[in-house]
C-alpha cells in the first residue's frame, strides 16, 4: 500500500539543489520555470517585477532553452491589471479577476499582493519531480509556496499550495485554492458531469462563453451527489476519443470543492481549483500553515482515449490503494435480500458464493442494531453490534463459516452516520452535525457524525478496528456513507465554525490513515449511497468504488464509459443484479467491464443461466489480468452509435479483450459497419474468439482464423451484433 497523503510532507523534503531565488528589486529579472512531462509542459515566468506568470501550457518544446521566448509571443491584449495569466491570482490588489487566494490580514486589511522569491526542483524517482515556487507579500508576512508534482511517464501533474502565516496574528483565508492554471486556445469546449441518485456522471458539454462557470458543492458529505469535481476542456474544438487537445481535471478532495473556469476578457481561460470556500473562511492562527488538496490534471493532443489511458495507467501506479494487485469477485446480497436476512439464510449464500465460483461473500446493511434493530432504514445506524436476532452466533461465527466453505467474507458499514433511533444518538448527542433550536431534518432517516471532533474519529476507527479484533479473517470492508450534511454545526468545535466543512474531511482522512496503517492490504469499497463520492483523495485509502446504485446494464453502459475517463477498470465495482430487462448473459457481460460481483439470487436462476455465471466467473478469472492492467480503448460510443464497443489491451500488446452491447433496439438496429480495433501491434497476428456464450448458442465469429493487428485497426471486425445477438466479449490473442 503505498503512503497515504505523502503530499504534506513533501514541502519538508524539498532539497537544497536547484535553488534560484531573486533578492531585491534592483536585481529583478526574468526567471523561466517550465514544469515538464514527457509531452506536456506549463512554463512559469517571473516578470520583471517578481510577478510569477502562466507563459504557456501545451504541448512541450524539444529545445529546453526556448521556453524563454514564448512570453514573447503570448498576445494576452490589454490585459490592465497585468494579473490575468497569475500562477496564483490574489484578491485585493491590482487584480480584477477571481482570485485563487483571498485573505484578511491580522490588521482587517484585505489586500494581498505576492512577489516571487524563489524556487526549487527536486527529483524524487525517475518518474516523479517537485518543483516548488515560493510567494511573498512584501507588505504582509504571508508565504504561499506552489507545489507542482509531475509524473513524466504519464503526464499528469497535480498541484496544491501551502499558505504560511507569518504574521503577529490569525489572519483569514476567505479563499484558499490549490491551483491557478492559465490556458489559450481559440474556444474552450467544457464536459462536466452532474447527476443525483442512481443517475451519476451524466455528461453535458458545452462551450465555455466569457464570465465564470462554477463547478462546485456544498454538500459536505456525499458530495458528489449532484456533480463531481472531474471535467475535461478541450482546446480549439471539441476533442474526440483519438483527436484534438484535452485536458482532464480533478480535485483529490472528499468534501465542499469549487472549480471556477473563468474565461477573461482577453478570451482565455482561467482555472482555479480547491475546497470549496463557500462558509468555510478558514483562520489561520499566527505560524501556522494550511496545506490544500492536490488539484490533478493531465493534457493530451491526441483526444480523449490517450488522456483518460493516462489518467488511468498514473491512478494504478501512484494513487489507488493496491493499484497493481488484483481485486475480489464476489456475490453480495443487498439487492437479492435487503434487511431481510437470518443465519440460516446467509450460510445457503454462503454456499451460493461458493457454488458460483467467486471469491467472497459481501454481507450489506441489516446486520447490526439490537435496541432499535437495522430492519430497515430508519433505526440502527451507530449501534454495530450484531443483531441478536438476525445473527445469534455473531459475525465471527458466519466468518468461520465462510472459511470453511471455502469463500472469504466481506462485510457493510456506514460509520460516519447515526440514526436518530439509536443507542449512539442519545448516548452523544454532541457527537452529532445538528443545529440546537433547529428541527433536525434528514437525508434517508439519518444523520452524520461529527468527524471534526477527534473523539469521534476514534469511534469510527474503533467500527472497524473491533471488526477485525473480533473476526481476523474478515476479508473486505464496504464503507457507505448515505447522507448529506444538514445544519452544518459542530458542537466540538465551538466557536470556529467556520472550519467544520474542512476539518470533517481531515477527520475523515485521519480515520482512514489509522485504518490503512493498521490494515494496509485488506481490501475497501467507496460507496455513497451509488456513486456519490468518488474522487483520488479517498481513493488512496479505497481500492474500487461503487459507481451507482442503478445498476441496469443499459444505463451502466453509459455511466462506466463516463467513468472510465477519469478512473481504472479494476476500480470500478460492477454488480449483475435483476434491475434492467435484459438477460443475463447482457448483464454480466456489462459487469465484467470492471470489477465482476452479483446481487442476484443464485438459487432462483434456471440451470442454463447458472451454468452460464459459472463458465462467465471462470472466463472472467482468465481475463482480469488484462481488464485490471491493461489499456482500455473505447471503439463504439453509444451516445453516437447503436453498439457500444469497448477494448482492454495488454501492454505487450498480446492479448486484448472487446466488449460489445447492443444500445439500441429500434428498426432492427445493429453494428452496421465494422468495429475497428486499437491498441494492437499492426505487424502482430491475432485470433478472435468469442468466450461467455450462453449455454446452446454459437458464435459467428471463426476463432481459428488469424488477422494482422494492421487488418483489424484499419478494416475491423463484425462483432455480429443486433436485436437477436445484444452482447459479445470476444478474446484477441496474439498468434505465433
Ligand atoms: C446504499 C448503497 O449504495 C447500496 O449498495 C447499499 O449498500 C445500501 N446503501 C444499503 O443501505
């Protein structure tokens, strides 16, 4: 597992190599800092009067020594203010535009002006560079130092500040950002994603016209639930999946985000990503220094497909827990049972995770609670002790169980949340985000605990601390969190209200940290009731997330395509549940575009579907080395298109999978024209075979013939699909 949050500490690791500083004024000169990936650089520039400026952001140059020129040929207009292209835009001085950071000094003023004073780069592997820039106010004792992480290999950078206060006394921070990124392009072409539940990452794209377009939430908790902080711009045009210039987005951050995509009035666009400042002006005591969250962002020239390949190859290698490792089939009973549930029935689904052939069996909500038992959703959550009822003999007994039926055991839990009618609720009131005088009001019957305070962070450590005490073998932890927060107040926290938004989520991470340090392999899902929160900050601690409770294969179709811009197949927990018409053999093969798991009721399914999940989980098994590792390529779009088609690719290019689904039935519909392949060595020979067909079909596809990888990029292939044949994985093995 690899260090979690590591990003706070890096300000103390920088080196002493590479150090340019610039003393007074009379020494003023211009400084060129460009921070490179292998195709992409951002050229930082010092002006003549310490100004430190955005120059260029695009493609790199071959030759280092020209980043020098190109200021020069940056026709920014009248830009009056001389602060449109700031690497950290301030409030209250000569900048008209929004700012990256806005601050109220110790004395009540609210002007804040920073001045370069210096810069280092240090290389921390082959792959990974930090350059730091440090910011003065020559007037206040205030330093900001910008931190720009670039991973060469897969051109992504991730960005944040660290905002010291050297002044005599607090000051506060109304707005505190963690990148100020400056882009030129003819037009700017956004997508963002919005959504509410069971309807994530619905897509919308636009141009961006002048003034500001705000991405953001307030929500505290859940906070993906309308919209996550992921977009992509597209520069000139809109990009498509293998042309044109994109650049992807996203704040590592599991709370409030706000993302202000200006375009100013010279017609480029300014970016300003980080917590959300909306009531969350943040005091900041004298000596003390607030590190924000990293802001990441990845650019490619060659469309959609080569920007989410990188994205995703970084998430793997540097940023989700276990990235590299492998991931869990399993069989969970949410859908098949809900609260519903008693020993003897879960040991049958016992033996049913067993019979199918997956790893494990998930036990999901209903399991806990005895005064105000979890038979439903409206008591329970905070009491997590075994319902006596349910499970007479305890977890640890059904965990037993499992192992010697052969299957490991995951189980459900929602720490961060109390029910009104619990034992946790009246027990410590104080523990709970509610306003005093106000009538409490709900979000799905429940509350949220106030993480900010840290007696409460060690009651959700200890949730899952004693479930491991308890039940070592206990294989799994799916970690829910359903409600949004209400009538924010911390009763902790007292007078400093203002900090709650933030501190809940340092909370939070806190809590994650002790676990990851405790438990550093055991695998968790991040789930908010669907996909409601899903960003990079928690998913160092998580190593899939649940993208929606709508798991219709239609609908997931489009929604695991929106996702998998931003994030890895092997992050992605797909479920074959009863929700869709569609027959199994559509449903599973949409799930195993991911991580494979059911929520169906095995014993209920007819002898040919049962064979069929079987053989599709042994099938499966053979190809999620490729799924989880390999290159995703999408081939068919079914926004634009009747068959979606999507392609998994081994690095060495000698082994592949295709996805292929039917989208749309009407008039007979079908892949009309060939699907062409990519991602293959053109010189290679390949197979195609056609694998999880359902009991007494055939395939149309001959998997004894061999095809040049230039055939099928150039000509393609027929995946035979139509209104008679709605599904297809089709297995491409390199032939010797
Ligand atoms: C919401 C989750 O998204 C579901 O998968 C399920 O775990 C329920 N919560 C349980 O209450």
């Amino acid at each position: 597992m690899k260090r979690f949050y590591a990003y706070k500490k890096v300000a103390l690791m920088l080196s002493a190599a590479c150090i340019f500083s610039l003393g007074g004024a009379a020494n003023a000169q211009v400084i060129t800092i460009p921070v490179e990936t292998a195709h992409h650089v951002v050229v930082l520039q010092v002006d003549g009067e310490k100004n430190l400026k955005t120059v260029y952001f695009g493609k790199k140059l071959a030759d280092t020594k020209e980043y020098g020129e190109v200021a020069a040929l940056q026709k920014i207009g009248t830009d009056y203010s001389g602060q449109l292209n700031s690497a950290y835009t301030t409030a209250g001085s000569r900048n008209l535009a929004e700012p990256a950071i806005a601050v109220t000094h110790a004395d009540g003023n609210m002007g804040l002006h920073l001045e370069y004073v210096s810069h280092k780069v240090t290389k921390e592997s082959a792959d990974v560079s930090l350059t730091t820039v440090i910011l003065k106010d020559p007037v206040y004792n205030l330093e900001v130092a910008l931190h720009y992480k670039t991973y060469f290999n897969q051109d992504v950078v991730e960005q944040w500040s660290t905002i010291k206060n050297f002044e005599k006394g607090s000051i506060i921070l109304q707005k505190f950002a963690s990148a100020n990124l400056y882009l030129q392009a003819k037009s700017f072409w956004l997508r963002q994603y919005h959504g509410d539940w069971a309807k994530e990452m619905q897509p919308e794209e636009q141009q961006l016209t002048h003034g500001i377009k705000v991405l953001d939430s307030k929500l505290g908790t859940r906070a993906n639930l309308f919209q996550p902080s992921c977009f992509m711009v597209s520069l000139d045009k809109p990009a498509t999946e293998d042309e044109g210039t994109v650049m992807y987005g996203s704040l590592e951050w599991s709370g409030n985000f706000r993302v202000d995509l200006e375009v100013d009035p010279q017609d480029n666009l300014r970016i300003i990503a980080g917590i959300n400042n909306y009531a969350s002006p943040y005091v900041l005591k004298a000596g003390d220094e607030l590190n924000t969250p990293p802001f990441l962002y990845t650019i490619s020239d060659k469309g959609k497909g080569d920007a989410s390949r990188k994205l995703q190859r970084w998430a793997r290698e540097y940023k989700l827990a276990d990235g590299k490792g492998t991931r869990l089939t399993l069989l969970n009973n949410w859908e098949a049972t809900g609260f519903d549930f008693n020993e003897s029935k879960l040991k049958g689904l016992l033996k049913d995770t067993k019979a199918l052939g997956v790893d494990m069996f998930l036990l999901d909500d209903g399991w806990f609670a005895n005064k105000f038992p979890r038979d439903d959703d409206h008591a329970g959550l905070g009491d997590w002790q075994e319902n006596r009822k349910k499970l007479p003999n305890g977890l640890g007994s059904l965990v037993k169980e499992s192992t010697n039926t052969g299957v490991k055991f995951g189980i459900w839990i929602e720490p961060e949340m109390v029910n009104p009618k619990s034992g946790l609720y009246s027990k410590h009131p104080d523990w709970v985000v509610k306003q005093a005088g106000r009538p409490e009001y709900y979000f799905r019957n429940q509350l949220v605990l106030d993480l900010a305070n840290p007696k409460v962070q060690d009651f959700v450590f200890g949730v899952v601390d004693s479930l491991f005490i308890k039940s070592p073998d206990l294989a799994y932890i799916k970690w829910d969190c359903n409600a949004v927060i209400y009538n924010a107040y911390s009763a902790y926290l007292k007078k400093s209200q203002s900090q709650f938004y933030v501190d809940y989520v340092r909370g939070l991470y806190q809590v994650l940290k002790r676990i990851r340090d405790k438990y550093p392999t055991v695998p968790m899902m991040l789930c908010s009731g669907g996909g409601g929160r899903v960003d990079y900050g928690a998913l160092q601690a998580f190593t899939e997330f649940w993208p929606s409770d709508n798991t219709d294969p239609l609908e997931r179709i489009f929604m695991q395509w929106e996702y998998s811009y931003f994030y890895p197949a092997m992050a992605t927990a797909n479920h074959v549940t009863d929700w869709g018409k569609q027959p199994l053999k559509f449903r599973v093969d949409v799930a195993m575009m991911g991580r494979l798991g059911f929520d169906i009721v095995i014993s209920k399914l007819s002898a040919n579907d049962l064979t069929f999940a079987k053989d599709a989980v042994k099938a499966y098994d053979r190809l999620k080395p490729i799924i989880f590792q390999g290159d995703q390529y999408r081939l068919s779009d079914p926004v634009t298109e009747s068959v979606a088609a999507v392609m998994y690719v081994d690095t060495t290019k000698t082994s592949g999978v295709i996805f292929n689904y039917l989208v749309n039935n009407r008039y007979g519909q079908g892949n009309r024209l060939p699907i062409k392949l990519k991602g293959l060595d053109a010189a290679k020979r390949y197979s195609l075979k056609e694998v999880n067909l359902y009991p007494g079909t055939s395939s149309s596809i001959d998997g004894s013939k061999a095809y040049s990888g230039d055939f099928l990029m150039t000509a393609g292939f027929d995946p035979g699909i139509n209104t008679g044949k709605t599904s297809a994985v089709i297995q491409v093995t390199e032939v010797k």
